[in-house]
C-alpha cells in the first residue's frame, strides 16, 4: 500500500494533474484529444532539459568532480541521490545495478549524447556538442578496464559519491537492448580508445572464432548467446571496418551474423532468441521480438554503412517471416513469442512463482499470447515499438511494400492503445499495471512512438501520422516535463538515463524540425540539418 501512495504523491505534486484511469475507447481518445498542449516550441523543451543536465547533471559528488552525466536526478532539488527509492524497480530493472544508482553510465546516456550534438547542427551553438565531446572524451580516457573494455553497460557502472567503477553479479561487460552506439561521435573524439573496446568485444565476446557464437558478457566463457547481444557485435564490427578499411572486420560482423542464420528453420526462417539455450529454456526453441526489434535493426545498420548485401538479406527474411506468421488478423495485434514453424504461442502467461518456474524465473519472460506494447521491463524479450520502427526503416531502405503494410499494422494497433494508461495485468509485472501504468508510460516509449510516427508521415506523407507524433509528444511533455527536466516516467520523482530520457529529447528535436521544414523533410524523405553543401542527413531511426 505504501508504494501505492508514494506513487501517487509523486504524481501529484510533481505532475499537479490528477492521474485518471480511464476505461473504454471512447474515454481514452476524449482524453487524448485532450491532452494539455505545450506552451513552448519543441526544441525549447529539449534546449531546457539539456541545459539543466549540463548544469546539475554532471558529477559533482565526492572529491572529484568529472565531467559525465549521472544517471538519476531529483527533478526538485535536482541532486543525484545516494540511495534513490526504489519505486517500480522490481518491474522495470528487476535488478537495482541496472538503475545505475548514485552512478554514471555512457552506455545510457548514448541518446542524450546523439541529441546533445544534434541541438549543436540545429542551433549553431556549441556549447551542447563541446559538453558532449568533453563527457565522451574523458569516459574513454578513465572509465576503462584491464581488457580495454569502457566501464558501461548494464552490469557496470562509476559510483560518483565513491569514485569508484562498480557494479553487480560480477561487474561483466554487457552491450545489448535499447542503445544503438554512437560509434561515430566516439571516434570522432577518441578512435584508438573505440578501436581497443571493439577489438576487445570480438577478443572476449566472441568465444567461438570458427562458428560465430557469443556470450552477453566479455569474460571469453560460454554464456548466453542472445541475438540482441549479437546484434550488438555485429554492429561495432561492421563499424570498425567502414573507419579501419581492414576487411577481417566485415569478415567478423558476417560470421556473427551468420551464427544466427545457420540456426534457423529453413522453411519459415525464424530462429530461436538465444540458440545455445537448449531446448529446457524457451528462448533455445522461441523466436521473440529481440530479433526483429534489435537484432534485424543491426543487420540493416551494417548493410547501410558497408553496403554489403548479406546483412540485408539476413534481416529481409526474419522481417518478413515474423509479418507473415507474427501478425494476428483477428485483433489487429502482434504475437509476442513463435515457435520455428510459425505457429504462435498462445497465452497465459507464466506468473512469478509459478509451479514449474525454474529458479532463474525466465519462464515468466515469455511474452506468451500478443505483445505488450506498454510493458515495463526494459530489457526483456518484447520489442514491441522497436519493432515497429524496424519495419518502418526497412521500408525506407528496400522500399519492399510488406515491411510499408506491417508498419501500418502496428500503426494503427499502436493508435487504438493511445493513451499509454494500461498495460498487461496477468504477468509477473500486474503491480507496475495496477500501481504506475495508469498515470503514463516511460520517457523512451513516448519517444520511440514519436519517432516511429514521424518516419511513417516522411515515408508516406500522410497528415495523420504527423498528427499521431504530436498528440504523443504533448502527452509525453503533460505529463513527464517539470521545469526544465524530464522524468522517466509519469509518476517518478527522478530523471532517468536508464528510462530512455534521450530518446524522448531526440524524438522532440525531430519533431521540431519536421514542423518547421516539412516540405523539405517530405522533398527528400529526410530530416536535413545544415546549410548548402553542409547539410547533413539525420537518422528518423532514433535508436
């Protein structure tokens, strides 16, 4: 009870809106219609957060002050807490190490970064992208390890009241879910340091050379071999090649890239989210959302910047498989987990606890039944609107009409769930659907709708989607902005790194420049910032 009536405090005095649940259709579109408007542009709202950040967000605990962001701020007292409460962290984290708390972590604030430099383009002032350099700069110079690994991701972090790097279940190396890497702004700043991580990634990482396999974390010991985790090699791999010109690396992204292919059904082409699981573990028998959310997104990343056709037609098939057997007609929804032959795995799901959940409890994670768009846990087996944005940018990039079709599909579904008041109550996570998700959803889920919806108005040109991005964006700064920060969720007290914050302001800064330049952005199916032959083009990814 007590959580309960924190939760509602905290919405309150923070929001000072009433957090309303409403029911029915009807009410939710009323109340979305509704939704409170900003009273400033865009980007000022992104402009504020940001100068916030730079002012009160940096570490400025213990002896040493360093220039780096923390990743949990009070937005009253705009302090980092030493011990932040511990809300609806058994839902969204489940562990608290992955909160980062009284911490910093570059691995979270990636989107930040991106959009730091990007409000630079847009303005001309540089104050945002010298921060940003300065911030990247020194984590790359102190924040290593003996392996040449950066102190991030999501088993690390710096503690600022200890200075020291810390973290839980033995401090591993893990790149995986929600963060693509802005390996070309670390380059830019230090490419000896961003080689030396990924030269590692590939020396601890990849622990078989001849077939490709991978585990999560970087201790050269077979592990989990998640297809997120994968995706995330293939990625920096395909990047080194495109700066180093050395063809080892593309060699490396292909054989990593084809651990998964070889592993799949050859008649659907879906494959199992972490093939070494074995079959006493869903996720060794499953195909999930992972792979078309993260995994596929990596694959067209590294065709983008290489060119090379494999990683596209890697990521046509898994795409076009999970439109073919993930969609549902009857509801409009999607499938959360497949088994290889197409058919979907019907629900219930597996509470916590259940009779027969091994102890790991990683039974319960199956999204069984359809996908959950507004679920909490940020790193779990369902990427719903990660997805959806996949689809999206697989059009754009192939121009093949099934991935234009499924993008609408989850378009409209996504449309009929707006407001995020509600999300999934028979599942290890009913607590967050009773206690927080009545009052919004998280930063980066409103900033990936956003984003999914401007790049379907650019792909399209219809009003409708750009009128979808706004709604969400005034929703997202009703109930998430509190002078001059963003929190990570409606009814917290804290700006979160790890809630996808910098998702939210890149969405915002897209959001702006589409309205103030749409014939442009329509002209060129692009987002361009710059002047003459000095534009560049931006992502309308933002991953």
């Amino acid at each position: 009870m007590r959580a309960k009536q924190t939760t509602l405090t905290v919405t309150l005095t923070c929001l000072g809106l009433a957090a309303l649940v409403l029911v029915g259709d009807c009410a939710r579109k009323k109340e979305r219609n509704n939704a409170s408007k900003p009273t400033a542009e865009k980007i000022d709202y992104v402009r504020q957060c940001l100068d916030v950040l730079m002012e009160y967000g940096t570490d400025r605990y213990g002896e040493k002050h360093t220039p780096i962001l923390v990743s949990i701020l009070d937005v009253q007292s705009r302090t980092c807490p030493k011990n932040p409460e511990k809300l609806e962290e058994q839902w969204r984290v489940e562990r608290r190490g992955r909160r980062n708390p009284a911490g910093a972590n570059m691995l979270m604030d990636q989107p930040t970064l991106k959009t730091m430099l990007l409000l630079s383009r847009v303005t001309g002032n540089d104050k945002y992208a010298k921060f940003a350099r300065t911030y990247m700069d020194y984590y790359m110079k102190n924040l290593v390890d003996e392996k040449n690994f950066f102190w991030w991701g999501w088993h690390r972090h710096y503690d600022v009241y200890q200075e020291e790097m810390t973290g839980h279940k033995g401090n591993h190396h893990e790149l995986h879910a929600t963060h693509c890497i802005a390996w070309d702004e670390l380059w830019a700043v230090n490419p000896q340091a961003v080689r030396k991580e990924i030269e590692a990634i590939w020396k601890w990482h990849v622990i078989d050379k001849k077939t490709g396999e991978i585990n999560r974390h970087g201790d050269a010991r077979r592990g989990c071999d998640f297809s997120m985790s994968g995706a995330s090699f293939i990625h920096a791999f395909a990047f080194l090649y495109t700066r180093m010109k050395e063809k080892i690396w593309l060699d490396r992204a292909r054989l990593v890239a084809s651990y998964y292919w070889d592993q799949r059904n050859k008649e659907t082409n879906l494959f199992p989210e972490r093939p070494n699981a074995g079959k006493n573990r869903f996720d060794g028998i499953r195909f999930t959302t992972n792979i078309t959310g993260l995994h596929c997104h990596a694959l067209l990343k590294a065709y983008e910047m290489t060119g090379v056709e494999i990683f596209k037609d890697y990521a046509v098939a898994y795409l076009k498989a999970y439109a073919k057997y993930g969609f549902d007609e009857k509801t409009g929804k999607f499938w959360g987990s497949l088994n290889l032959d197409g058919t979907p795995v019907p629900g219930p799901r597996v509470k916590a606890g259940a009779e027969g959940t091994p102890s790991h409890d990683y039974a319960k994670e199956e999204p069984r039944g359809h996908l959950d768009l507004w679920g909490p846990y940020v790193i779990n087996y369902q990427f719903a609107l990660y997805t959806a944005q996949a689809y999206a940018y697989a059009y754009d990039l192939t121009k093949e009409e099934i991935f234009l079709t499924t993008a609408k599909r989850f378009a409209d579904w996504i449309e009929k769930e707006l407001p995020p008041r509600k999300c999934l109550e028979e599942c290890w996570y009913e607590g967050y659907a009773k206690q927080y998700a009545p009052h919004g959803t998280y930063a980066d889920k409103y900033g990936r709708t956003i984003s999914f919806f401007i790049h379907l108005y650019v792909l399209t040109k219809e009003d409708r989607y750009l009128k979808l991005a706004r709604e969400v964006a005034n929703e997202a700064i009703s109930r998430l902005y509190f002078k001059g920060l963003f929190r990570g969720h409606p009814a917290k007290p804290y700006y979160e790194a790890t809630d996808g914050v910098g998702f939210l302001l890149y969405a915002l800064l897209e959001l702006d420049q589409v309205e103030k330049h749409p014939n442009e952005v329509l002209a060129k199916q692009a987002i361009l910032i710059g002047k003459g032959k000095d534009k560049v083009r931006i992502g309308l990814d933002n991953w």
